[in-house]
C-alpha cells in the first residue's frame, strides 16, 4: 500500500519520503520542521515555500 500526503511546499500529492515530481521538494516525513534542513534538501521548508510561491527552484 502507497502512502500518499500532501506535498509541504506546492500542496500536490507525493509518496512519504519521496521527491515531488511538480516542485522538486524531497519531503522529509512527519517530523518535518519549517526552519530546519532536513535530509537531501538545501532549503528550510519555510526557504523553499517562499522559493515556490515566486517560481524560484526549490531545492
């Protein structure tokens, strides 16, 4: 069974722990934080949200 969430960053569906095929955003999990870097990720959340809105790379 697939687990799918909302993605943090652009809102579309993504698997747990997989790379977002819309915005790029590598989701982290659950324990994700909005002004941390966690895992392959260079951006805190909150870095990459704002990147999104103003059609900057999230990375």
């Amino acid at each position: 069974m697939v687990s799918e969430i909302a993605c943090p960053v652009c809102g579309n569906k993504v698997e747990v722990f997989d790379i977002c095929d819309h915005c790029g955003w590598h989701n982290s999990g659950p324990g994700e934080t909005e002004d941390s870097v966690q895992g392959p990720n260079k951006m805190t959340l909150k870095e990459a949200r704002e990147a999104y809105k103003k059609g900057l790379k999230v990375s």
